[in-house]
C-alpha cells in the first residue's frame, strides 16, 4: 500500500475523493501529507499545496483569475482566496459529474505549484534565501555591505 493509500484511508476519503487523488498521483509526480482534516497534495514536500483532499471534497489552487474563470463550469462550487492562491472547492458530488474537467484542473494546479516559490509542511510559502556572494581570492563570504573579512 502506498502512502497516499493509507493517507486517504485514514482520511476515509470517499471514492470521488479517492479517485481523483490516485489518478493524479498516477498522472504526475506528487507528494502527500496527512494533516487534520485532509491530505495535502503537492509537487514535492518542499512544494506549495496544490489540492487538499477532505473526505468528501477537494479544493484545487489556482491564480485568482484561472478560479474565477473557471467556477462557472461546476454549479455550486466555492472560492476561498489565501494569498496569492483561489481555492475551487468541489464536492464528492461535482468530482463524480466533472471528473475528466476537475482531473484537468488539478493537474494545471501541481504544474503552477512547482514552478513557484517553496513552502513549509505547514503550507506557507517562505522566500528562498539569496545565496552570499563570495571573496574569490579569500574564498570567504563578503558582509552585506559587500567587504570581504580579510582583505576589507
């Protein structure tokens, strides 16, 4: 059994939920976490979350503007804004009516998630650091004022 198999058991995901979350695994390359109510679904555990999978729905991160362009397609859907991120709430219901539609989605939201900033296990995006530039005689790191410690 894999992880995400035993994650979505422990979640007792119904199997729209299920489905949906195995076939992207499936399609792409994801990581899972169980966390609270749900599984978090990403391109990598540095990655930001793509999908949440709850027991009996999902929410798909997408740019504000894809969301809002989008939830037109699934009567009855949400949107929940969290920072830079639109989160299109389906339920079990809309997942078993959409499936090929809301498979397409999520998959659009683990590409957008891995070519952007890396997050925490807790989901929030940090900034990378920059790395220190370097004295290329002293081979030491120069201060930020850019003097080197030895020869100043």
């Amino acid at each position: 059994m894999s992880t995400l198999q035993a994650h979505l058991d422990d979640l007792a995901a119904t199997p729209p939920v299920r489905s949906l979350a195995e076939a992207l695994a499936a399609r792409t390359a994801i990581e899972s976490d169980r966390t609270g109510t749900y599984v978090s679904l990403r391109p990598s555990l540095s990655g930001a979350i793509a999908v949440y999978a709850h027991r009996n729905r999902i929410s798909i991160g997408l740019p504000p503007e894809r969301a809002a362009e989008v939830v037109a397609r699934f009567p009855g859907a949400k949107q929940e804004e969290k920072g830079p991120t639109t989160y299109l709430q389906l339920s079990d219901e809309l997942l078993a009516n959409h499936a090929t539609a809301v498979m397409d989605l999520a998959v659009e939201a683990v590409t957008w998630k891995a070519a952007g900033p890396a997050s925490t296990l807790g989901g929030h995006a940090k900034q990378s650091e920059k790395a220190p530039q370097i004295c290329p005689e002293h081979w030491y790191a120069l201060s930020p004022a850019g003097a080197c410690p030895v020869c100043g």
